[in-house]
C-alpha cells in the first residue's frame, strides 16, 4: 500500500466513522477503486485515530463516567450513564460476534449497496423521533443491539443508533452522546482483538500517517455530526445513503456483468 492510498483511506475513514454514512462502506469502496490491498494491521490503527478522536470530544465525560463508576456515587448522573454504556455493551458483543461469522459473505459491493440504502430508510425514519426522555435500561439494550448489527458493512453505526435512540423516546442531544460514548468499548475492543497484527507488523509511515489524519478529520467529523444534530438535519444524510447506496449496486452490477 502506497503513502497516497494510506492517506486518502484514512480521510475516508475519518469522515465517515461519525457521519451517518457508514465507514465501512466508504473504505471498501475506497479500496476498490484505489486497487489498494489493505492489511489489517492498518485497518486497526484507522480506527485508533477515530476512538482518540471521540475521547478528545467527550474527555470531561468519560472522566466523569470513569470516576463515578469506580467510587461508585450512585447518586451522580454520570453513573447512570457509566452504567447504561456498559449494558449497552452487553447485546453489541453477543449480536456483533454473530453478525461477525458471516462477514465474508457480506463484503460484496452489492451487499454494501443494499445495506447503505437500508441505512437511508432507517435515516428518513429517525425524523419521527421527538423525544426529550434519557437513556434507561431498554434505550440501552435496543441501541446496543442496534450497534452490533451495525457491523454489516454499508450500516452506519452512528446512524442506526441514534435513530434508534431517537425513535426511542430519546432527546436528540442525549441520543448523540449515548451514541459516540458507547462507541468507545466496541471499538476498543475490537482495537485489542486485533492488536496483535500491529505487533507482527509495526508501524510504518503510512500508518502513522493514516492514524493521525483520522483522528484529526475524525475531531472536526464529530463536531459537524453535532451542528447538525442541533440543527434538525440528522435524517437528511439519508438522501446521501440512498443514492450512494442505489450507485454501488448499479455499479457491481455492471461491472460483474461486463
């Protein structure tokens, strides 16, 4: 992989981790059309540049979180949020192993088509959601399901759990958080699974080049996700979804036609 490629996936990455759009698409369409082969070991550092750049957006919250939950001050709100991230967690392991088993069948271009216009609907659908309520324990176990099922590749992660959150009964602001704080153990977790690859191979240029460029792109991906939760906007990514979606599969046809 050329110091170029390494760099436009990581923008890539960096863009579409937090946007509704899904990551995992973008970066196998990205590849594709680069003709990049891509190790896992770079795939691993990618997203430890997104997990720095959620943790430089939410620090005073995971701070918080961390501290109420290790003295344990029930009283503090920031423990009830420390305590619903880690139920959240629970579903998103169980269903993202499954969904993990079958992942090879659904890199296919067309799949991730398929799967980003579903995306869109889910998009288009989270403008019903008017809530104001908090996270509690059903809010928890539905958008932990949900972000296990977002491993699919053309499901944005971001974008099903805070629809879900939001069709929920959740406030827009608290479905925002919720969202990008219990992404934090799924993608450290998964970070530590495959560790080992970055051991076997260390770190080049690129992938200190490509670590950097998404955790920065990845800070100013957050902020923007934010303006337009305030906004009222958040379903209006669907309308991208579709139509990426509706060119991947066109596309993979053609091309595995012709």
């Amino acid at each position: 992989m050329e110091i170029i490629q390494a760099a436009i996936l990581a923008l890539v990455q960096g863009i579409t981790e937090w946007l509704p759009v899904s990551s995992s698409a973008h970066l196998l369409i990205a590849q594709s059309l680069l003709g990049a082969e891509v190790p896992v070991s770079f795939d691993v550092v990618l997203h430890i540049g997104t997990l720095a750049a959620v943790a430089a957006v939410f620090w005073r919250d995971i701070l918080g979180i961390a501290s109420a939950v290790v003295r344990l001050r029930r009283a503090d709100p920031l423990f009830k949020v420390g305590m619903m991230i880690i139920l959240g967690s629970i579903p998103t392991a169980a269903i993202g192993y499954l969904v993990s088993t079958a992942e090879a069948s659904l890199l296919s271009l067309t799949s991730v088509g398929c799967a980003l216009v579903l995306t869109s609907i889910i998009l288009f659908a989270s403008r019903a959601g008017r809530g104001t309520g908090t996270v509690g324990a059903k809010h928890a176990l539905l958008v932990g399901a949900v972000q296990g099922i977002a491993v699919i590749p053309g499901i944005s992660r971001s974008g099903s759990t805070i629809s879900a959150a939001l069709l929920a009964g959740v406030g827009r602001d608290e479905a925002f958080r919720y969202s990008m704080l219990l992404s934090i153990p799924a993608i450290l977790g998964a970070t530590m699974l495959k560790a080992g690859e970055i051991a076997q191979s260390g770190l080049g240029a690129e992938m200190l080049l490509g670590m950097v460029i998404a955790a920065v792109v990845g800070y100013a991906s957050i902020r923007a996700l934010r303006r337009t939760m305030t906004s009222g906007r958040f379903h209006l990514f669907g309308a991208y979804c579709l139509v990426a979606g509706l060119a991947v599969v066109a596309y993979s046809l053609i091309w595995a036609g012709a």
